[in-house]
C-alpha cells in the first residue's frame, strides 16, 4: 500500500483509516492511501522547513542537475508510470502518453529556467553605489492538485518551486493519488530528505490544516472553483501568496468560413478529451446562423463514430469520467438544457453497452441559451453545447458573457476576426485553430473567476519568487541628509 512520503520515508503517519483508490473505468478497488491528518500536516511542514535551510543553500547548478535525473528516472519509468495514470485517471493511453512528456519536459525545462538568473542589477543613484533586485524563495510550498491531470499539474508547480528554491509539499488529489506516489519512490529518491514531501487525504482535513500552517507561506492550488474561494478566505487574512487556477467555461467560436470537417474534428477533440474534463475543454460552442446546419451535421456525424471504452484499451477515443458525482453533475446539466428547450441529437446517457464504470455518452446538443446551466456553470464532462451567432461581433460577446476567462478558441482563414477575437475575449488563453496546445515557454493561467496565477514560462518561475531590492552604499561614512536638519 503506498503511505505518505515524509522526510524521504514512506510512513502511515497518524493515519487510523484508509481512503480506496478506484479505476474508474471498472469501479474496483486500485490501492489505497493513509487517510492523512492534521498531525501528519505538522509532522510534514517540519520536515520541509529543515529541508528548506539546506535546499535554499544548494547551488543552482547541483538543483538543475537533481531536476535533470528526475526526469531521466521518468523517463526509464515511462511504461509503468503511463499505466498507472489511465488506470487510477481513465483517460486513453495516448494522452496519458501526452501528460507523461508534460512531466518530464517541465522538470527539464525548469530545470535550467533555475539557473538562469535570479534577479537584475539597476543603474544606482550615485557612483558608490549598488542597487540589486534579488529573486529568493519563500519556504514552503503548499501544491495542491487535482484528479484531472494529476502529474501534469503536479509538474507546472513543482518544477518551478524547486528551481525557484523552495521545498514543497505535495498534496494529490484523493482520487489520484498512486501516480504522485510511484514517482517518490523510484524517480525523486535522490533529492535530499524533505525537499519534495507527499501527504494523501481529504482536502477538508490535511489540506485545510497545512493551507492554515503558519510556516507555509505559498498555496498553489489547481482545482474548482468553491475549493479556491474556501482557501482564499483561510488564507488571505494570513497574507499568504496564493497561486489558484481555478474553472473554466471556454468557449470555441466557429467562423463562417471554416471548413466544416475541420470543425467537427477539432471541436470533437477541444471538447472531448480526457472526457471533457480538462479545465480548458471546450464548453461552449457558437456556430454562423447562416451554415449552422453543415457544422452541426458534420460535427454529429465525427463524434458518432468515436469509441467509448476503457484507456486502457487501444482502440477508446474516449474513457469514462472520474466518478460518479462528476457524471450525475453532466446529467443533471443536460436534463435542465432539454427541460428549458434543448434538443439532444446524439449521447444525452449512459451507454448501454458499459455497465460498469462511470460512463457518460458523448454529447452534441442544440437549441441552447445562456439562460441554461449547461452554458454558464462548469460542466467538466463530454458534451458539446451549439449555440447560433448572427455576426462576428456578436460572438465575441457571446463568448464574453461567462464570469470565467481562463480559455477560448477560433476556428477561421480571415486573418482580421483572428486579430479581433485575439484583442477582444477576455481569456488566459486565446487559440486559434489548434485548441489546446500549449508551450512550455508560454504562460497558462486565468483571468476573472478563473483566478490569476500564471504556470509555465518565466511567469511560472516568478509565482514562486519574491522580490527584494538591495540598496548598498560602499562608504559607510555619514549622510549630510540625515539629523540634525539645523546647520
Ligand atoms: P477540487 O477543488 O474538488 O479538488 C482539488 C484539490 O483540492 C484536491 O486535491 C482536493 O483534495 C483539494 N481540496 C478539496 N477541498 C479542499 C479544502 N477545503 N482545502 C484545501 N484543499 C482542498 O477539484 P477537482 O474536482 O479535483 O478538479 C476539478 C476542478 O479543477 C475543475 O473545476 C477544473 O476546472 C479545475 N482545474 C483547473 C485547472 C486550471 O489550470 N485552471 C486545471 C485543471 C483543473
């Protein structure tokens, strides 16, 4: 059974209970984890703020080349960390494969981002003088992750932390835990005791209790939106630097003269990855009034043909959703849509054929408003709402009137709406025509309800930095400006 990771030691802790970790795609039982307490999060904070006095010390170059073993470990472990993702996750092996190059890509890319600079000289007032701006840790880092991408967004926090100089603690999610695990046990083992710790529990028990620790300065938080308000209001009164990625609601706008093929397949795939549950899936679509038709037929006719199945399994295009609380809330959006008007033209169920696992059919539904829940509020599953534009500027406000902005995309050849819709959404991130890539090199993050941190990028290295200027006078002779004022 995998336990905690507290001080380079896989230890039970204080734990008297254990939580289950399912496959979702079965429903059975994986493993489990300790059930973490508030004696666990004392014991953990400890160990990292011992570890922080030596970590902090450590030379840039000796933390970059700790980072690349990681990666390399990663790298020799691939196959065992691959499978142990879609089977505690569910999404298909092919984009397990594309989380795993995340992991060990952003240690690397970090890896040396850490040992570029850590600061900048400014020109002085006088010729004795040195002004520094000098980029320091904070201490510890508190990341807390979700289940959707659990090493992805395990990594976008992390690598940064460590390459900025600070120790973390890590918090995976209750549903994904095993992943994190596996990877302190056969790829971080040769960090210094304490650098990197691992506590398993309820987010309401050993994450609330290190969220209020006073030795832990920095919160990074991926998750929902209600659980980063409930950190925020814990957290701000102690100012603490909060770093939340929080919900989305991206809409995807189809311009006139899209090719509809194109459109089916990139809305299919904006929409429908991981199950819909990818914080930038694609959850609104805003289609031309005038050649709605051939989009939505185009669009039907492609997510028909996809294959719902296990991730394990070579030939699924789409696995089941993390469980059953996360399916009954698409139910329960689709079923107010059709009760105020909606039309289902294909999933809208359950599918017949998987009895077992939390299997949600993927879903095209037309005749929908902003009135609906299913295109305000996050639905994190597959479906694929269409609403009708009648002009450009129209969809831009469409895609507006959301309280998130962390995502949009663009599906067009007319290079002036690109440059509007660019200018115009209010979203962390704008793609046009290939929806969701993103770069190492290039910040993700929100804006509004989607909270304002920045992960990736110099920015990502940045969130976990504080800035100190250094003024330094060489003479240290007395000033004519200071007491007495008189003569
Ligand atoms: P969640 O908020 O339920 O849980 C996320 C993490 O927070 C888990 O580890 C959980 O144990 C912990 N947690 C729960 N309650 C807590 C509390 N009171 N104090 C401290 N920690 C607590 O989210 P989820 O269901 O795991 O993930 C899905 C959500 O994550 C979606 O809303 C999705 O949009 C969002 N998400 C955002 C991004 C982004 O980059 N903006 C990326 C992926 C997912």
């Amino acid at each position: 059974m995998p336990l905690h990771f507290i001080n380079g030691e896989f230890t039970r802790g204080g734990a008297t209970e254990d939580i289950e970790v399912h496959n979702p795609a079965t429903e059975g039982v994986i493993d489990t984890v300790p059930r973490g307490t508030a004696g666990d999060a004392e014991t953990a904070v400890k160990s990292s703020k011992d570890a922080f006095e030596v970590w902090k010390r450590t030379s840039a170059n000796t933390r970059a080349r700790m980072m690349h073993e990681a990666a390399e470990k990663m790298r020799a472990h691939k196959e065992q960390i691959v499978r142990l993702l879609t089977l505690e996750q569910g999404k298909p092996v092919p984009e397990n494969e594309e989380e795993f190059e995340w992991l060990m890509n952003t240690f690397e890319y970090y890896a040396e981002l850490g040992r570029h600079e850590r600061g900048r000289v400014l020109p002085s007032g006088e010729y004795t003088q040195l002004n520094l701006v000098i980029k320091e840790p904070f201490g510890v880092v508190l990341c807390i992750v979700p289940w959707n991408y659990p090493l992805l967004l395990m990594a976008w926090k992390v690598a940064p932390a460590l390459a900025a100089g600070n120790v973390v603690i890590i918090k995976p999610s209750e549903i994904t835990p095993l992943s994190t695990l596996y990877l302190a046990e056969h790829c971080w083992d040769h960090f210094p005791p304490g650098v990197i710790n691992i506590v398993n529990g309820y987010g309401k028990e050993i994450a609330e209790a290190l969220v209020k620790h006073k030795d832990v300065p920095v919160i990074a938080f991926t998750g929902s939106l209600a659980t980063g308000q409930r950190i925020a209001s814990i957290a701000a009164p102690m100012m603490k630097k909060l770093h939340l990625e929080l919900g989305g609601k991206d809409a995807f706008v189809i311009a006139e003269d899209a090719d509809p093929e194109v459109a089916a397949r990139a809305l299919a795939y904006a929409a429908l990855t991981n199950a819909g549950q990818v914080c930038t899936s694609t959850e609104r679509v805003y289609l031309p009034a005038k050649n709605s038709k051939k989009f939505t037929e185009a669009l039907v006719e492609h997510v028909k043909s996809l294959r719902l199945g296990p991730g394990i399994e070579s030939d699924t295009d789409i696995g089941p959703m993390a469980g059953s609380i996360y399916r009954e809330k698409i139910e329960g959006h689709v079923e107010d849509a059709v009760k105020r008007g909606a039309k289902v033209l294909t999933g809208g169920r359950r599918p017949e054929r998987l009895k077992k696992g939390f299997y949600y059919e993927p879903t095209v539904i037309s005749h929908v408003d902003h009135n609906m829940m299913i295109m305000r509020e996050e639905t994190f599953g597959p479906a694929i709402p269409l609403m009708e534009y009648s002009s450009f500027d129209e969809a831009i406000a469409l895609t507006n009137d959301s309280d998130y902005g962390l995502g949009a995309c663009l599906l067009t050849t007319d290079a002036l709406k690109a440059k509007m819709f660019m200018e115009e959404v209010k979203a962390g991130t704008i793609w046009i025509n290939d929806p969701l890539t993103d770069n190492y090199a290039g910040p993700f993050g929100g804006m509004k309800l989607s909270g304002g941190a920045r992960e990736l990028g110099q920015e990502g290295l940045d969130e976990f930095r504080e800035t100190k200027h250094v003024h330094w006078e060489f003479s240290a002779a007395k000033k004519s400006w200071w007491y007495p004022y008189g003569n």
